[in-house]
C-alpha cells in the first residue's frame, strides 16, 4: 500500500465513522436511558420517581433488619450529621450549605414521594446513588447496618 492509498483509506475512515456517529445519536440516547433506568427519564419527569429511577421491585421489597429504636434513629443521626446533612440539610429539607450550586436539588425528606418510598427503596438509592446526580453511592462508605439505621432516621422527617 502506497502513502496516498494510506491517506484515502484514513479519509474515507473519518467520513464512515462521522457518519455513524451522526445517524446513531438518536439511537444512543434511546438505547442509553433504557440502560442505565432512569438518565433520561431525568429530564422528563420527576414526578413518577419510582419508576423513573427504576428501583429493582425486589430491592424496594427488602425489609428493614434494623428495628426503629432510638438507638437506631440516634445512630442513624449520627451518620446523616457526618454524611449527608451538608446537602440534605440538618433537618433534611435539602437545604444544605452544598446545596446552592446543585442541579438537581438534594432531596427534601419531608416531601411525600420521598416518605412514600418503601424503606428497601430507599436502602437501594443510598447504597447506589443516582447517577447524573450529586447523589453517590454510599455503598463503600458506610456499612449495611449504617444505612439501614439512616433509613430509620429519615421516617423521623415525615410529615
Ligand atoms: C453531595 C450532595 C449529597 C450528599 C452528601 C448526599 N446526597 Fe442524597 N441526594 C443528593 C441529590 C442532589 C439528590 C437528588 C437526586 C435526584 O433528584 O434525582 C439526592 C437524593 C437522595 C435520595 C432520594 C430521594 C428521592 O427524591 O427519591 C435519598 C434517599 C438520599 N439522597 C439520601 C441521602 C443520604 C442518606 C445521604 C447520606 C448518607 C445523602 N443522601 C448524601 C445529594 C446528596
């Protein structure tokens, strides 16, 4: 193979590929929402959480092994005061310091759709996060029980 060859065959690459990408980015952004459960819907609805953010049915299923105490809930306490109060506000009304540059908005755990989550959807959210979102996964972080014990304390925010 010659130079020019070489260059033809790199030239017509760029254009076979610019034109994939083009055709294909409708796709994409179809075929990605659909895999990750709740990216796009991100943008659409807010409404319907539970389903937008696709909780696995038998992850929202599991029940809470932490009885509600008030160890738990002050131990629960303890965990949010460290680890999420900064956005989630002290009284968990999302109003944290972090809270102002964020879009979107921490979570005010006063809010029905929230309090309506079962305690195993909840579980599920903090252990994965919510991707596109300042929302991380505490999976690493803090331990089963420690979640479970949060869970406890965020029911002390319904209304
Ligand atoms: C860096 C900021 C930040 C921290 C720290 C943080 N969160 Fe969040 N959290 C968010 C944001 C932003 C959302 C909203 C995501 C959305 O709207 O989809 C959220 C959403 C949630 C939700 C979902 C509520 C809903 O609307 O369905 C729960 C539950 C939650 N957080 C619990 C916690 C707990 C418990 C901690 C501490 C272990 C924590 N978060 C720490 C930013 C944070």
């Amino acid at each position: 193979m010659d130079r020019y060859q070489i260059v033809g065959l790199l030239l017509m690459l760029v254009f076979v590929t610019a034109g994939c990408a083009a055709s294909a980015t409708a796709d994409e952004h179809a075929g990605m929402a659909g895999m990750t459960g709740h990216s796009g819907m991100e943008m659409s609805d807010h409404s319907d959480m539970m389903a937008a953010h696709a909780i696995p049915e038998e992850a929202a299923a599991v029940a809470n092994p932490v009885a509600v105490s008030d160890g738990s809930i002050a131990a629960g306490q303890a965990t949010y005061a460290q680890n999420c109060a900064a956005c989630h506000g002290a009284e968990g009304k999302g109003d944290g310091a972090a809270a102002a540059g964020l879009n979107p908005k921490p979570a005010d755990f006063h809010a029905a759709h929230v309090q309506g989550l079962s305690d195993g959807a909840i579980f599920y959210i903090i252990t994965h996060g919510r991707e596109g979102t300042a929302m991380v996964a505490w999976e690493e972080v803090l331990s089963e029980g420690q979640r479970w014990e949060v869970v406890n304390f965020l029911r002390t925010f319904a209304p």
